[in-house]
C-alpha cells in the first residue's frame, strides 16, 4: 500500500492556513485578514446543489473545501443518503460542523486533512463538489490531479462533478481535462445581483459558472 504524501510547497501552503485563524461574520467567513467565503453565495450553491443532485434519489455527496458550509446548507434541503466533507482547517471544519453539519439528516463525515491525503471509496458518490485553497499557481495541477485521481474514481457512473468558478469562461487546460475524462459536460451561467453582493467582495466578478461533468462507462 502506497504512503500518501503532500509536496513540500503544499505542507507550506497549508501549515500557513491553519496557522491563521477562522472567523465567522455577517458577510461570510474569514481566514486571517482575508474573506474566502460569502453568505451572498447562497443562490449559487443552490444551484449547484440542484444541477449536481437531481435524478438522483438520496444520492451520496462529497464536497470538497467545507468553508463556510453555505454548498451544504443547501443541501440540507435535499434528502440524500449521506455527505461527505473534506476541510483541512480545523477551526473551519469545528465552525461549519456545529452550524451545518450536524443539523443534517443523513449521515455525514468530516475529514480535518488535505484532499490528497484521504482515502475514499471507489464508485461510491453520485455528486461531488470541488471548491479548494491551492498553493499561488498550482490551481490548475492540482484541479487536474484531483478530477484524475478522485473524482472520475469516486463517482458512480452517470455521477457528476461541479467545481466553484469565478468568471465567464474556463480556462483551456481545465476544458482539456473535463473533455478527455467525463462523458460530458456543460457550464451554465449565473450573475451575482449588485444588490446582493457583499461590502468585502473578494471574489474577481459577481459573473459566475455553474460547471456539471458527467462520468460516463468504463473507457
């Protein structure tokens, strides 16, 4: 059985997180000085929630960067077999579980440590969600890494993937790995109203997508 390991860069980039604290406002949620998540938020995940879960009956979830827990409020909504979390930050984790997590009617799980070092089982969920923390310039290695080595081996077939996106269009080399490992996908669009966004607005646009890949049979 092979050791999992992080690189060097990302055992930085997380010992650096977790050294900073987590605070919970009227806006959102702050890791240090920085706001990372937003209550505005709310009507996004909905529909990401809905777009990644209907057909399914109670379908099993995992969602990856816990944050703020707004992905899993909404899911609260939804009658599903059980939830799965992965959040490295232990202050994040702790918060979200006492305001959302244990309010859920399915079994859920947590797990306090980086993605890359969590065994999960194979063919197991109908939906995941991806919304992580990277190290400065490994977003995209690390977005192909994950889809590579959890998301296309966790799903069950006709299972889908959805990943937060900040903006109108996804980059080239995130298109190239939804095209050469999901059966299909597609991007739907959705606006932030001005009204609604927050004074400390930390995202680049109020213009979002809605990503949804869907795993097709065995290649």
């Amino acid at each position: 059985m092979t050791t999992k390991t992080l690189s060097e860069v990302h055992q930085r980039h997380i010992a650096a997180l977790r050294g900073q604290p987590a605070v919970v406002d009227s806006e959102g949620l702050r890791i240090g000085s920085q706001y990372v998540m937003f209550f505005a938020e709310a009507e996004l995940m909905r529909e990401h929630v809905t777009r990644l879960t209907e057909g399914f009956a109670r379908p099993n979830v995992l969602e990856v960067g816990l944050g703020l827990g707004v992905f899993a409020t909404q899911l609260s909504k939804r009658e599903i077999s059980s939830y799965t979390a992965i959040e490295p930050h232990p202050g994040v984790a702790l918060m979200a579980r006492t305001r959302v997590i244990d309010t859920l009617d399915a079994p859920a799980r947590v797990y306090i440590d980086p993605w890359q070092l969590v065994t999960l089982p194979t063919g197991f969920f109908d939906a995941i969600m991806y919304d992580t923390w990277p190290p400065d310039g490994h977003a995209d290695s690390d977005f192909t890494e994950f889809v590579v080595d959890v998301a296309v081996r966790c799903l069950r077939t006709g299972g889908r993937f959805s990943f937060f996106h900040s903006g109108t269009s996804i980059g080239p080399a995130r298109r190239n790995v939804l095209d050469r490992h999901f059966a299909q996908w597609t991007a739907y669009p959705r606006t932030m109203p001005a009204e609604q966004t927050p004074h400390h607005w930390t995202k680049p646009s109020r213009e979002f997508l809605i990503p949804i890949a869907t795993k097709g049979g065995a290649r």
